[in-house]
C-alpha cells in the first residue's frame, strides 16, 4: 500500500522523499498487511530513532533482529488487524507520554526548583532492559525523558510593555512499568481490537493502576514535588500525550510521536524544537477541512548525524555545561542534545504549519533541563563516538570492548576474580566501573587512521 507522505515530502522535497530507504521498509511492511490497515500518515517529524531501536533490540534479544524503531506516524487500523512484536516499528515503545507546562508564579524560587529537579532519580538502562524489579519511587527514564525551566519574553505592542514568563515542563514516560508490558501484550498476538481493550483497563505496577492513570499520576506528582503545590493549584498552559491508540467507530489510530489537536480542547500545542534550544508554542485554528486527522508532530524529526564537540564554540559549550543535566559519570555526552533536527525557520515548515492549521505563539527557551543520559556507548561506532566526546587530543574515550568471544567476555564479567591473578587490562586504559576501554582522543584518532 501506499503511504501518504504529503507532509514529510513538503520538507523534505520529492527526491529525498522517493529515495528514502526507510520509507520504503516501512511501505513493504504495511504492503503485506495492506487489507487490514485503513492509512497510514508520514508526519514531517519521520525518521528512524537509532537509541530507541538499540534499546528495542537488547530488551527483545533474538526475537528483535533486524528490527528498527520509527518516529513520526499515525497508522490507522481495521478491527481485524493482528498485532506483532514486528509492530514496534511504528508502535513506538514509549507507551503514553506525557507532555506539561505550568507557568510559575513571579515570586517562584527558581534556584530551588532546579535543585529539587537534580534529586529526580533515574531509571538504570540495563534494569530497564533485565526489568528489574526495582522501588516504586518516581525515577526518569533512560531515553527521552526530560524536567525543566523554560523562559519566554513577549511584548506588547499596542502598550509598548513587555512580560518575561518562566515555565516549569516535562517530557515523561513510565517505561519500567510499561514497556515490558507493551512487549508481553504484542507476543500474544490478539487483534487490534482486543489489544486495544488489554491496554487501557489492565492494571499495572504494585498500585495496580491503568497505563494512562499510572502515567498522569506520576508526571502530575512530578509537579507537585516540583512547585510544592497542589497540581489543582498550578496555573497550567498547556497538557497532552502521545504515543497512545485512540479508536473511532470504525478503525483504531495510534500516534506516534504525534498528537491529535482536537484533543487539546483549545489549549495550545507544543513543538520540541531541539533539545538544546527549547519548545514552540502554538494556537491552533482548526477547521473541518483538516486533510491529516487532525494530527501534529511533537517534535521536528531527526536528521542523521550529531552536533560535534569539534563544532561547537566556547558559548555553546557553555551553555550544555550549566544547562543541562543528567548523569555524567556514566556518559560525558548526551545523544539526544547533540542530535541534528530540523529547523522550523524555514519556508516548507512554515507551510506545513498552514496546512496542520496551527498560528506560531511564544518561543520558550530552556534555562535549565535534566535528562535522560543515553548511556547507549555500545551501538556508536568509534568514529561518532570520537565526535561526540567533550575535550581536547588528551581527553580519555570510553571504548567498549568486544564481549563476543567467551573468553573475553569470561574476563570481564568476573574481572573482579581474574584481577586478583592477573592484570590483564592496564588499569591507565580500562575502566572497571563501565567495562570500556578508555584511551586519549589522539590516539584513538592515529588508530582509526
């Protein structure tokens, strides 16, 4: 079947378009499935999410060969639809992501906001992959999750005054309770009807609550925590999720990395411009002539390829040293802030904005963010990994060390046994705590070469 890449062709011009090899996997994919699926929309924000399918494939093993990960979709389905474990490319695996924006108050303590968002926790990746059983405390998750302080000055200019406003926002999913979840539901095989139906009554977690009451509860506590007050208190802009299917009469829509506008209830939508920079505000002027279903990306999609830390100067460098946190001690670097984005100040954005019958309205830019880490060493090759590490010809890289023969890997899983033998590994380039190698930039440079 044929998908309707209108949009993503708006931005990407018909050659891009017509040579993209991941559209051309995902319309084959469909091709087969073609009697049971009713349409499905390439959102300009189409593109492959590499952490997300490393993360997909070590959780899957085995049963995730060969599979890739998609953002930017809305898939509509027919009742009789069988759903797969093969789905994960277009059912993107952060089940019910929720987005918010309170305004905060002017008498806000900004310093203490941003050291109460330094003690949010994080969820390990690899006890997410092993899911572990771990505590019910709120923790992030190690992909895509983000808390922070956004600001935006508008001006009046009827009066000539001007206003600067700080808003407090979330990126948030509740991965260790439902991606695996996600996963069991697809390896049964059921139709989309049933599958639709599992998802939004069972109950899971230790609360035993509903996907979606588990998600608000836990991005709405998050808020509270936050500000210290009510979330009936706070002066909310704006709210909304993505990720979810939804069902008409006849067919079952799901999201990916979209939202559906009408949803919103005229409250204004939010675009995630890069993450480095900060978020779009939008009104939406919606009328019934709507050709997409009413759907609008969340973020600008991805482009191949990472900002390098060659490439960026000393006021950049400046700014994702003090703005931005997450865990360092287990990646110096961050994939999704270095990721390269599409920009929206351009003439083909701005006709995708017509035609998603959105008006632009305030730019918020981020002033302080955390995280997730994307401690996702293992599937960069070395020469983006090179790229992608802060620091002069003397800063150490972590490289990880190949663990597919048995001996190798025999080391170092049981290192702190072998050690006591024999050093094997010169303690100057291995790294005991992550099983990397870390050598001098430089180095690793003339290596490579």
């Amino acid at each position: 079947m044929a998908l309707n890449v209108d949009l993503y062709r708006e931005i990407h011009g018909p050659a891009q378009t017509e040579q993209n090899k991941h559209l051309k996997s995902l319309e084959d994919y469909f091709h087969v499935r073609r009697e049971n699926v009713a349409q499905v929309t390439v959102m300009p924000n189409f593109c492959l999410d590499e952490d997300m399918t490393y993360l997909m494939q070590r959780i899957l093993k085995d049963k995730g060969k060969g599979l890739r990960i998609y953002r930017g979709l809305l898939v509509e389905l027919r009742p009789n639809y069988t759903m797969k474990l093969s789905d994960l490319c277009f059912l993107y695996p952060q089940l019910c992501k929720l987005r918010g924006y309170v305004e905060l108050e002017p008498k806000a303590d900004l310093e203490e906001i941003k050291a109460r968002i330094q003690q949010i926790c994080e969820l390990d990746i690899n006890d997410l992959i092993e899911d572990k059983q771990t505590e019910d405390s709120f923790a992030i998750s190690p992909l895509y999750n983000s808390i922070g302080l956004y600001r935006s000055h508008s001006s009046n200019e009827e009066w000539g005054t001007s206003r600067e406003s700080n808003v407090l926002g979330y990126d948030l999913s509740c991965d260790k309770y439902l991606m695996h979840f996600l996963v069991h539901l697809l390896e049964q095989e059921m139709n989309v009807t049933e599958f639709h139906k599992r998802l939004v009554t069972t109950k899971v977690g230790s609360t035993e609550q509903t996907p979606l009451n588990m998600a608000n509860d836990a991005a709405k506590g998050a808020i509270e925590f936050l500000t210290g007050k009510d979330e009936d208190e706070c002066n909310w802009l704006t709210d909304f999720g993505t990720n979810w299917m939804y069902k008409n009469a006849q067919n079952y829509f799901y999201f990916n990395n979209c939202i559906s506008l009408l949803a919103l209830n005229k409250r204004p939508t939010v675009l995630q411009t890069a993450q480095v920079a900060g978020v779009q505000f939008y009104k939406t002027a919606l009328t019934n002539s709507h050709k997409h279903s009413y759907a609008w990306p969340t973020d600008t999609g991805f482009l191949e390829g990472y900002h390098s830390d060659n490439s960026l100067n000393v006021q950049q460098r400046e700014r994702i040293r003090e703005t931005f946190v997450w865990n360092r001690d287990t990646i110096n670097f961050n994939t999704s802030l270095m990721q390269q984005v599409n920009k929206i100040n351009t003439t083909e954005w701005k006709s995708v904005e017509s035609k998603l019958q959105v008006i632009p309205d305030s730019f918020y830019r981020v002033t302080f963010c955390r995280l997730s880490t994307h401690a996702i060493y293992a599937r960069l090759d070395a020469k983006t990994l090179l790229s992608l590490v802060p620091g002069e010809r003397e800063a150490l890289v972590d490289f990880p060390l190949d663990q597919e023969h048995v001996v190798l890997d025999t080391i170092i899983k049981d290192y702190a046994r072998v050690e006591s033998f024999a050093k094997i590994f010169n303690p100057l380039y291995y790294n005991k705590q992550k099983n990397t190698l870390r050598i001098p930039k430089g180095i690793a440079e003339i290596i490579l070469k």
